[in-house]
C-alpha cells in the first residue's frame, strides 16, 4: 500500500508541475476572430453537456449496480413499456439538440458571410508555396518557407530549431486590425487547404474552383498555419503566417510594397553584373529550386529529378535553358515559372544555374533575354 502511495504522490508532483502542466493542454484555444471564439465556446458548452449526461447516466448506473444487485435481495421489475418515460426521453434529447443546433446554425452563418468586406485577398496554392494578390491595392507576392530546407532536411546539418521552425516565411500576409478581409482561394496544381487555427479558417484551395472566407482580427499580433490537405512531397513546408497590424502601420507597408515595386520594375531594365546575378540567383534558387534539385545541384534521380550539376539543361543551349524554366516541362514535375518569378529574378536563377557547382559556362542572362523569351 505504501509504494502505491508513493507512486501516486510522485504522479501528482508531476502533473502539478507547471512545465508539464502547460504543455498538457486537451481543451481547444480560443480565437480571435468572433466566429472562431464562437466555436470555441459552443465546444464549451456542448462539452459541460456532455459532461452532465455523463453524470446522470453513469451515477445511474453506478447507483442501481451498488444498490440493487442480487446480493441484496434486489429483484428486476417486469412491464411491458412506461409511457411516461418514453415521452420523456425522446423529448429531453431533442431539447438538448436544439440547444446545441441553434448557436452552432449561428456561427455557421456568421462564418460563411464574406459581405460587406473591406478588403479582398487572391490566395492560390501552388506546390509548395502560396502566392497572395491584394486585389485593392495591386500588390502580389509569393510565400515561401524561410527555413532553408537544403540546410534542415535534404543535408540533415544542423540548423536552430526554435519555435517557429518550419513556421516562418520569406513573405508574410499582413492585413490591417478592425477590417474585414475577404479571401479567395484556389490553386494552380492540385488540391491545398488554407488553415489558421486562431482565425477559425480551413478552406481548400481548388483548381478551376474559388471558396471564400474571411476573418476580422481586433488586436495586432503575427498567426501561424499551414496546408491542410495532403498536396505531395513538400506538403509539411507550407507554413501560412499572417500579420495583423494597426491601420496606420498597415497603410506603411502597402507604401513599402509599392516602392519595391517600382524598385522591381527599373531592375528588369539595367544590366547586371556576373556578380550581381550570381548573388541574386543563389537566392532564387535556394527559394524555388532547391526542394527537388538539391543545394549541390545533384538532383534526386530515384525521385525524377534531374542534376543541373554538369547536366545536359544548365549547360547547353542557353535558350533551350530559359524555355524550359519558363514554361516548364510537360508530363514531369518541373514547374513553369514563367508566371511565378519576375524577369530579374528568372534573369538571375537560369545565370547561376549556368555558372554554379563548377559548370562555368560563363553565360549571363539579363532580364532583356527573358522578356523577350516570353
């Protein structure tokens, strides 16, 4: 008897302890947008009402086996049937489904309502990114996972893992506090799914296909999801991080994003430099091209992907190159980037490409050559 208190004394220590306690979480987290704190608290109630059917019926049962067993003399009733109790247990739950029916219709009706918004944004999926478009303010850009997945995965070398490991990105969705946004989701592959739990929005991003939600967020503050529908080999690196900022502090970084692209704009017109392109490219790369071609450049041939490293694409025709990452190849998993990279940036990836892993072919591409490529 000692050791077992012992042991269960030594269980309440643990459980007690406020590491563990924080990390033993079974209860849903309230959100911050009116639908998702509505679900939230229909969970709670419909879950304390559980709870009491609970108590009733298993109390019951607890007190008829204790108090009415055969050892004591107990005999079992007979009849036929009680009308009484049958009205009332086919009343009794319709109540109690009613109850639950009418606030969970409530917030269904709230979620789906995307009216009245303040503001529209383009969501489309593409394997394994996202691309974000304000349709208010001519402003797009795609969403990559920042953490660099040669580094974390494809060399397994170290690399920090904080807390937001594999949950940051290179461009994140900021939207204005007090607003109403409206997003628009599909895709330009196969089947995505837009999920951020504190906003209480999960929708799938459909090829051909658009579904709306929207969220409303009082307080500034930085959210995180990720894809929720299984879309193929990078489906885990698809984080989803959104900033909600002040009106004032939203209305300086459309500004940001205006002059950058403006910025963008008079790149694609100068002459870079080998150096410059190389540089620049080596970010693309690592970016857009590295999940299938490997930060060495050596492909993964099991997999279908070809090595750019010495192979036949990055170091023959450098027109027949810039075709092919333009317009992608038909039937296999290279991508068309024609649409998704900007002429700079394509300029950059295809010279690097050329030049990196000890090809050398000495070729430049400037954003002139892909323009006139298109």
């Amino acid at each position: 008897m000692s050791a077992i208190i012992r042991y269960a004394g030594c269980l309440c220590l643990m459980l007690a302890s406020s590491p563990l306690f924080a990390a033993y979480q079974l209860d849903m987290s309230p959100g911050v947008t009116s639908f998702s704190q509505g679900a939230y608290e229909i969970h709670q109630y419909v879950m304390w009402i559980c709870v009491a059917i609970g108590v009733v019926v298993f109390g019951a049962m607890a007190y008829s086996i204790i108090f009415h067993r055969k050892s004591k003399g107990a005999v079992a009733a007979k009849f036929d049937d009680n009308v009484t109790v049958e009205i009332l247990w086919t009343i009794i739950p319709i109540f109690i489904l009613v109850s639950m029916a009418i606030p969970a219709t409530n917030v269904l009706l709230e979620m789906e309502d995307t009216s009245k918004s303040d503001m529209s944004i383009k969501v489309t999926g593409y394997q394994w990114k996202w691309h974000y478009e304000y349709l208010d303010e001519d402003i797009s850009f795609f969403s990559n996972i920042s953490t660099p997945e040669a580094a974390s995965l494809a060399t397994n070398a170290s690399v920090p893992k904080d807390e937001n490991y594999l949950m940051e990105v290179d461009n994140r969705v900021v939207i204005p506090a007090n607003k109403k946004v409206r997003f628009l989701f599909t895709s330009n592959d196969v089947i995505h799914a837009w999920w951020i739990p504190a906003f209480g929005v999960k929708k799938d991003a459909l090829p051909g296909f658009i579904n709306e939600a929207w969220a409303r967020v009082a307080e500034p503050g930085v959210y995180r999801g990720k894809c929720a529908e299984l879309c193929g080999m990078n489906h885990g690196f698809m984080p989803i991080v959104v900033e909600v900022k002040s009106e004032a502090d939203y209305a300086a970084w459309v500004g940001e994003q205006k002059a950058a692209k403006s910025a963008l704009a008079a790149s694609a017109t100068k002459t870079w430099t080998m150096a410059e392109l190389m540089k620049h490219g080596e970010k693309v790369y690592t970016t857009n091209c590295v999940a299938c071609h490997q930060v060495s450049g050596e492909g993964i041939p099991a997999a279908g992907f070809p090595a750019l490293k010495g192979g036949a694409i990055a170091t023959g025709d450098a027109a027949k190159h810039i075709d092919i990452v333009l317009k992608g190849s038909p039937g296999t998993a290279m991508q068309a980037f024609g649409a998704q990279l900007n002429d700079a940036d394509l300029a950059a990836l295809i010279t690097y490409e050329r030049n990196a892993w000890g090809n050398n072919t000495g070729d430049t591409v400037q954003p002139s050559d892909i323009k006139s490529a298109r």
